[in-house]
C-alpha cells in the first residue's frame, strides 16, 4: 500500500532564508514554490523536503496509488477522512498505537 514517503514538512518563519539554507547547506534544489511553501529535491530520490510557514499538523506523507481507495480498505484506520490537496488527496490513518499516519496521492499530477 505505501509506496515511499514522499516529503516531509519543515515548518520554518522565513521561505527565501530557509530555502537558501537547505539548497546552499545541504544541497537540496527548489522544484517548486507557492506563498506558503516550497519544495526541494533530494539527490537521488523524487522524495522531497517541502519548507512551510503555516502550522501543519503532520510532518511525514507517504505517497499511495488512490487516498480514497486506502481509506475504503482501511476504513477502521481513518482518523481523518479523505481532503483535496494541490496534487490530489490526503487522508490520515491511525496505528494501532494511536500514531497518525498521513498518506497522500498525486491524482491531479505534480506541481
């Protein structure tokens, strides 16, 4: 069902600052940027680092085929149902230790 974790969020005051930070410290490369976030490639993986100055409850998504379709089959699972993103939908899930698991499709395409 997971596929990879496909980003993980940052939550940093400054965009310019932090993404000169993480692409000059860490070699880290902007592929994308809308007013609250950006998104940075990591070398070798399509996963991404995405910088944000919004307060975001999930910090890990991991990427599945179809949001709507796990959460059908995981249904006893779902602590939040299924929501429209900027490239698809996300939905978070539960463990049975009571950890949330944040999952997200790419439906609508990449930025």
């Amino acid at each position: 069902m997971l596929r990879k974790i496909d980003c993980v969020m940052v939550r940093v005051d400054d965009l310019d600052a932090g993404a000169a930070f993480y692409t000059g410290t860490l070699g880290l490369r902007e592929i994308w940027r809308d007013e609250t976030s950006v998104g940075l490639g990591m070398p070798e993986t399509d996963a991404e680092v995405v910088l944000h100055t919004t307060d975001l409850e999930y910090e890990t998504h991991y990427l599945v085929d179809d949001v709507r379709a796990a959460t059908r089959e995981w249904q006893h699972a779902v602590r939040k149902a299924p929501f429209e993103i900027a490239i698809g939908w996300c939905a978070v899930l539960e463990d049975p230790f009571g950890n949330a698991i944040c999952i997200l499709d790419m439906t609508k395409g990449q930025r």
